[in-house]
C-alpha cells in the first residue's frame, strides 16, 4: 500500500490514491469538498430562520382566544379554551371570546406566539407577557373563586404587551380568560 500519485487512464488528470486502493481525482474531489462546505453553510442559516422573529412572520393574523389555569402550572398551563366560558358577568368578554378565529390549546402555540406565562402559582397568581411586538392583549378576565361572589368577573391588569391575576384577587384557578390580536 502506497500513497502516490497515477494518472486517470480516461481523462490524463491526477489520481490520489489511498490505503485500500481506493481513488479519487482531484476534480471529484474538489466537487465533494465544495457540497459539504455549502450544506455545512446552509444548514445553520435554515435552522437559525426557522427559530427566528422573523420566521414568527407566518403566525396567521387575527383574534386568538386562550384559557389558562393556575391549577396547572406544570408542564403546561394551557387549558381548552371550549370547556368553560368565561363567566357572563364579564361582559363583552364572554361575547367576544367565542368570536375568535383561532384556539390556543399547546405550549408549542404559546411558544410561536412569543407569550410566556409566568408567576403561575396554584394560590391563584398568574401572568401572561408577549415578547411579539404582532401580538396585543386585548381583553381578559376571570370568575371569583370566592364562595361570596363566585361567577363574578375578575379583571385583571391588563396592557397590550402582559396580562396580570394578584393572589389578592382570588379568581377561578381553573379559567383565565384572555384574548389576543395577532397583527399581519
């Protein structure tokens, strides 16, 4: 076995020639070492536009309504939002949140919305916050859990950008209802 250079009988171009035998000439082997070095380039620039803001561009547009529940904050927090309507008492809530073109039932939903939930706490405190500057909060709210006013509405504090329930504010642990514009 020997290491050394012959000529390709087809074309008079250069061999190397390896352990085992094997051949190459210099232009195949250019080509091959040209093709991995561009899927070697190309490969972080698809991964890194698929987990970017700017891959966040194909989020439909439109009213998004979700249901949360302090009672489940692990894993996920989100609850179908078909199972229980808001409470009547909040209003135009309750009338706009079965008016929404689309559900968010999956962490993975919330994730592509930029929306994160936190200081989740079974003792009733819960927050919602947007790092997407397409998606606003629009409305929110909750029942009481108190025995006294259970079924009235609890509104929290609300900006475009968080939505925040106070343990003070002893609303329902199993429905917090938000709904979310999603601009094209």
């Amino acid at each position: 076995m020997s290491i050394g250079q012959g000529e390709d009988e087809a074309a008079g171009r250069p061999v190397e020639s390896g352990p085992g035998g094997h051949s190459m000439d210099r232009r195949s082997l250019i080509k091959k070492v040209g093709i991995a070095g561009a899927a070697a380039w190309v490969a972080p620039v698809v991964i890194e536009s698929m987990v970017s803001p700017a891959s966040a561009a194909s989020i439909p547009p439109g009213t998004y309504r979700l249901r949360l529940s302090s009672e489940q904050c692990n894993p996920a927090p989100v609850l179908d939002p078909n199972a229980v309507p808001p409470p009547p008492t909040c209003g135009t809530l309750a009338a706009n949140f079965a008016l929404t073109t689309f559900t968010i039932t999956t962490q993975a939903q919330l994730d592509t919305l930029g929306i994160t939930v936190n200081n989740c706490h079974r003792r009733y405190a819960l927050q919602a916050t947007s790092s997407n500057p397409k998606v606003t909060f629009t409305q929110a709210g909750s029942g009481s859990g108190n025995a006294r006013t259970k079924g009235q509405c609890v509104t929290p504090t609300l900006t475009t950008t968080q939505v925040t329930w106070t343990g003070i504010a002893a609303t329902d642990r199993k429905g917090y209802f938000i709904i979310i514009t999603v601009a094209p």
